[in-house]
C-alpha cells in the first residue's frame, strides 16, 4: 500500500473516531458536560467533523487504488 495514501486514511479514520468519541459522550452523558452552555452546536460541530472524515475516506477509496494510482 502506498505510505502517503495510507497515512491520509489513518488520518481520516482518527478523526472518524473522535468525533464518534465525542458525541457518544454528549449523547450519553451531557450532564458531565458543564463548560458548554450550547450543546447542540457542539454536537453539529462534531457531526460535521464525522460527516466529513467518512465523505473523505469514501473518495479515497473511490478514486483511489491501494498503490495511490487514480482508479479508472
């Protein structure tokens, strides 16, 4: 597998699971949560971060081989 390609699925799977992390944290246990005051803008925030890690994640694998050549 080619190093750079890998490295940017690494990165986006990290950034899948901390925002999986953290909003299994304001959907369990919001009352721990006491220095945000707009929660549901916390949870669209990370939403977002997920939403965004699985679309990048998707393309890489879409147009993208396991050498890093565009898949055609």
């Amino acid at each position: 597998m080619n190093l750079l390609r890998k490295a940017a699925i690494s990165l986006y799977a990290a950034k899948r699971d901390e925002a999986l992390a953290t909003l299994e944290v304001y959907f369990q246990r919001p009352a721990g949560i006491g220095e945000h005051s707009d929660l549901l803008a916390e949870v669209s925030k990370w939403t977002d971060v997920l939403a965004n890690a699985d679309d990048c994640l998707q393309a890489v694998a879409n147009h993208f081989d396991d050498d890093g050549r565009v898949a055609g």
